[in-house]
C-alpha cells in the first residue's frame, strides 16, 4: 500500500542560507533534506521516505543554488522524482546526478530556468515512500531603477482538467526573466500578453486566481486611471 502523500514547501528568511544539501537515493530519489544556517542556528528540513542511500552536499560560503534538473517517471505505479541534479555558483555542471531511473517507466526530463539576476529563495514538493515532486522558489531581484512593463506566457488545460498558468515570462525596461513553467501535459494551450504600456505608465498592481496551481493571472496599470488587462486563464 502506498504511503500517504505530504504537500510540503519552504522559504528562506533574509538571514538565512542553504549550507547542506541531503539526497536519498537508489534506484530513483527517495527524499531530499536542506541543511539551513541563520542568526539564530542551524535546521533542518527532511522530506523523504525510508530507503536509498545518503548522500550530502556541503555547500561553501558564498555558494548558491542556481537551478535543479532530473527526471521524473512512474515506478511501481506511483508518480515520483527519479534523477536529481544540483546546480550552485560553483559548481555550474552541477552535483549527481542522484538516483538512476532504474526500472521506472515514462521517464521525462525536467529542469529548472538559471535563476539570472535573481535567487532561489525556497522548495516545494511533495513525498510519501518516494519524493514525488519537486520545484523552486525564484526570486527576481529588481535594480533601483528597474521596473515591470508586461507580462506574457500560455495557458491551457492541465491533464485534461481546468486552466492553468503553463508558462510565464517577466518583462522590464531592462531584461526578460523566463519563461518559467515548461508547459508539459498541457492541452488547448493559448498564448497571452499584456500590452506594452505606454511611456510613463507603471505596472500597479496584478490580479488572478490560484488554487493547487496558478489557474489565471493580469495586471493594472497607472497612467492617469487605472487599466486593468487580464485575467487570463480562467475566469
């Protein structure tokens, strides 16, 4: 019988950072753990089922994770993370990969967008015997003088099943940040993007719906009244 499956998530507080990474593996990934470090000690964060063998990563002072790459697969019926890649500002070819895939069946890639200009902030995933899921909190960092001017991506049905954000890309007067979201598995998918907005007009505010998954997403803009584009998605 399977385990029950646990949604877990987590973010990084300003002073703290990512000092260890664990990895259970064997022929797939078992779990993962976060060794963190702030201002008042150290913690640590398991998500993992019992079997595999250990593995760490000490990180060094300084360094940073930049993205995570894999695969994921079905084994023994049940949907989980069967390779893992750990990719930080010193080792840009990445540690692992950590498990083999080994007897697992529809096994697809994945990977994460190079967190440019910003920083990974935070996991989330899920896990029973196995971990079955995982992703990455993104933070953009913005310049003093950098702003948002659009917004743009896809949406469709997910497995067949409603309307989700599939992908997203972050525009401002200086760079592009994304896409984010790689779009797999979605149908019926339709591109969107906000207007460019006119010289001194500001991003404002944004608006949308999100349940499991981000289902719709728009933006208002000020430039003498508020204009509101969007949602898209599902209404």
């Amino acid at each position: 019988m399977a385990a029950p499956i646990n949604n877990w998530s987590f973010q990084l507080k300003d002073d703290q950072v990512i000092t260890k990474i664990m990895i259970r593996h064997g022929f797939i990934v078992d779990g993962i753990g976060f060794e963190i470090t702030g201002s008042v000690g150290k913690t640590v964060e398991w998500f993992t089922g019992s079997g595999g063998s250990l593995s760490e990563i000490p990180l060094s002072v300084g360094e940073k994770i930049t993205h995570i790459s894999g695969s994921t697969g079905t084994y023994y019926e049940e949907i989980c993370i069967t390779t893992i890649k750990i990719y930080t500002t010193l080792r840009p070819e990445g540690y692992g990969p950590y498990g083999e895939a080994r007897a697992a069946n529809n096994v697809t890639p994945f990977s994460t967008p190079l967190a440019l200009d910003g920083s990974i902030v935070g996991f989330l995933g899920s896990n029973g015997q196995y971990l079955n899921s995982i992703g990455i909190y993104n933070a953009i960092d913005l310049d003093e003088k950098e702003y948002m001017t659009q917004v743009s991506g896809e949406y469709g049905k997910y497995f067949n099943q409603d309307i989700r954000i599939a992908s997203i890309t972050i525009y401002t007067n200086l760079k592009v940040y994304g896409p984010y979201g790689r779009g797999e598995q979605v149908t019926e998918a339709k591109p969107f993007s906000t207007p460019v907005p006119l010289e001194g007009t500001t991003i404002f505010g944004f608006n949308g719906s999100y349940g499991t998954y981000l289902n719709s997403i728009g933006l208002s803009d000020k430039y003498k009244k508020v204009d509101t584009y969007g949602p898209f998605g599902r209404a």
